[in-house]
C-alpha cells in the first residue's frame, strides 16, 4: 500500500506542477511597445530646452531694453 500511496502523491504532485506552469504561462504579461513614448520623451525634451532658450531671451536685460524702445515709438 506504501507504493501506491508514493505513486499517487508523485502523480498528484506532477499535475499541480504542471497547471501552475500554464497558469503562469497565462498570466505573463504581453511585452509591451514603448517606442511611441521615447518618441514623445525626445519631442519633450526639445521643448524644454527652446523654453529655457526663450526663458534666457525674454528675461535678458538687452531684450527688455530693446521692448522699452519699442514701445516709445
């Protein structure tokens, strides 16, 4: 009865085994695309850097004069 008793958890353990790897299997994630984010991390970063040219621009003591001027005529 011992051996059958053996041979049964081996089976029994072999089949749980083997569900929980398709289950796993299942619930991998697809991977995912990220190229159309990286793409828009690039486009965001040019952004940022042209508002910090134009920040330097705008707040530059040459560029308010020349507006003072400007606005004299």
């Amino acid at each position: 009865m011992r051996l059958f008793e053996l041979i049964t958890i081996i089976a029994i353990t072999a089949i749980i085994a083997g569900l929980i790897k398709e289950l796993l299997k299942k619930r991998k994630a697809p991977p995912v695309d990220l190229s159309h984010l990286e793409n828009r991390l690039e486009n965001l970063e040019k952004l940022e850097e042209r508002v910090n040219v134009l920040e330097a621009i705008v707040t530059d003591k040459g560029y308010a004069l020349k507006r003072d001027i400007d606005n004299l005529r």
